[in-house]
C-alpha cells in the first residue's frame, strides 16, 4: 500500500491511494490492490468489478454536485455503515473537514481506523461502533453517505428516519440500494428459475428493493430529491467473470457506466442512487 503522508496523523496506520476513476479493476491500477486487500475480493472479480463500479459513481455523483454547490458546508459528514471506510477517505479528500464512520461490526471499524483515522485538522477522520436503526445525532451532518446498508437491516423506516434527522439544514444525503427492477437481478431470477432453485440468501434481501419502493420510504421524511442515478446496467455475473481479464474489458466496463448514468435507463441499473436535501 502506499502512503499517503498529507493525511497522516499521529498514530495513524498506513494510509492508501486517493481514489482514480479506473476501468476493468486492472492488477496495474495502483488502487486496486489497496482495494483487494482492504474488502478481501482479489479472487472474486464479480464482487471486484461491481464495488469499483459503485465508487466510480459516486465520485462524478459527488463531483458533480459540489459543483452545484451542495452541500453548502463541508464541515461535518457521515458515513453510516462504513465497512472498511474506504468511502469516508473519499469524503474527506472531497474537503469534508470531519468524518464520522460507524459500522456494526466491530472487525470493520477496526480496519477503518488502522488505515484511515486522523486528527488532522481540517480533515480528521473518526469510526465508531454503531448500529444504524438506533444512531440519532440530530441537525449535526452537512453530507451522509449510506450506501448497501438499509436492505440489510431489520427496521430500514428506522433507519431513514434516524438519517433525516441527523442532516443539517440544507445538509445533503446520498443513498443508494440495490435495485430489484434491473438486468442483473432479472438475470439472476431467471437462472433461479430455470435450474429450480430457491433464491439464494445472497439475493434475497436485494430482491426485496425495486428503486420504487427506495423512493416511497422517503416520502414522510420533508426531504427534496436532488437527484437519482445508478451504477450497473448490463454486467451480470457470468458476463464479469467471462470477460474479466479481457483487453476490451475495461471498454465494456466504462461504457455500461455511460449508458448506466441516463435516465431513464439509470433506473434499471443494478445499484440506485439518490440524493436528497434537507430544507432550510
């Protein structure tokens, strides 16, 4: 891994690349490494390929809406359910001054701090134990991440209700969830389906999020939709691990990212995601 000593503070545990947009998840991209190691998927190229995809769109997600000027600060920001906090050190480079990360497993939160904590003034970084159906901090968070958390928890209305109110006034959240009404998904059905086979515990949780239910839950929080996009369109499993490793696969993978970003299309993606503002 490589150092990265502008975000170093005292104690602090060997930090990683900045995030690069890069196609195909290459052995010779310098963070894809990193990658492998911090969420164990170096010999799961399905798993590797559809995480990258996530954190290429969320990078032009955010790029893009800073560029609009949201959020209007950048003082305070949650990432709720971390995992491994790779996207909290993308937070703070995006010029978040603090970053709380909280996950529920406590292994996660571990990792998180030995790579990324820092007491770095205008860019320190924090990772608590936390379970997201009880964590309340209200009017505290400028920006809120919560990315493939809420279909895995038992009271996801609990949870987007704790989000709302912890945003600040004006504050921006992005969520994303799996996406029922997508080709990877309808894919996966039917091969369930033709071999006769119940569907996998892997798949039922996703199975139960078509993006229009994501959209109805937030109905009775007063938060304004921003935005919606998603992330995967085309690239199912056997398709990922039949081509990974190909010359033209990194093509293939930058173009389904295009058409996976147009609407309407970006609602049959895989992953979709959606910002929303808290008025004031």
């Amino acid at each position: 891994m490589t150092a990265d000593s502008g975000n170093v503070g005292p104690g602090v545990g060997v930090l990683v690349e900045p995030f690069r947009v890069a196609w195909g998840c290459r052995d010779d991209d310098p963070l894809q490494p990193v990658l492998d190691a911090l969420y164990d998927y170096r010999d799961d190229p399905e798993t590797r390929v559809l995480h990258r995809s996530r954190l290429n769109r969320f990078d032009a997600l955010m790029r893009s809406l800073l560029r609009r000027g949201l959020p209007r600060r950048r003082s305070a920001a949650l990432d709720l359910g971390c995992n491994a906090g790779y996207y909290s050190k993308m937070i703070s480079d995006l010029g978040f001054e603090e970053v709380l990360g909280v996950d529920l497993e406590p292994e996660f939160i571990d990792r998180a701090r030995r790579h990324f904590a820092s007491e770095v003034p205008g860019a320190r970084r924090r990772f608590e134990v936390a379970n997201a159906e009880n964590f309340q901090v209200p009017d505290r968070f400028d920006f809120i991440l919560c990315t493939e958390v809420i279909e895995h928890t038992a009271r996801p209305e609990r949870v987007l209700e704790n989000l709302a109110r912890s945003l600040a006034p004006g504050g921006i959240a992005v969520v994303t969830l799996p996406n029922r009404v997508s080709i990877p998904y309808a894919w996966a059905m039917l091969v369930h389906a033709l071999k006769r086979r119940p569907i996998a515990p892997v798949l039922r949780d996703p199975l139960s999020w078509p993006f229009t239910r994501a959209l109805k839950l937030f109905e009775p929080l007063g938060l304004e939709r921003v935005a919606t996009t998603g992330a995967n369109l085309v690239l199912t499993g056997p398709l990922i691990r039949a081509l990974h490793g190909a010359p033209l696969f990194p093509m293939l993978h930058r173009a389904d990212a295009a058409v996976a970003a147009l609407p309407p299309l970006h609602y049959f993606t895989q992953f979709f995601f959606a910002v929303w503002r808290r008025p004031g």
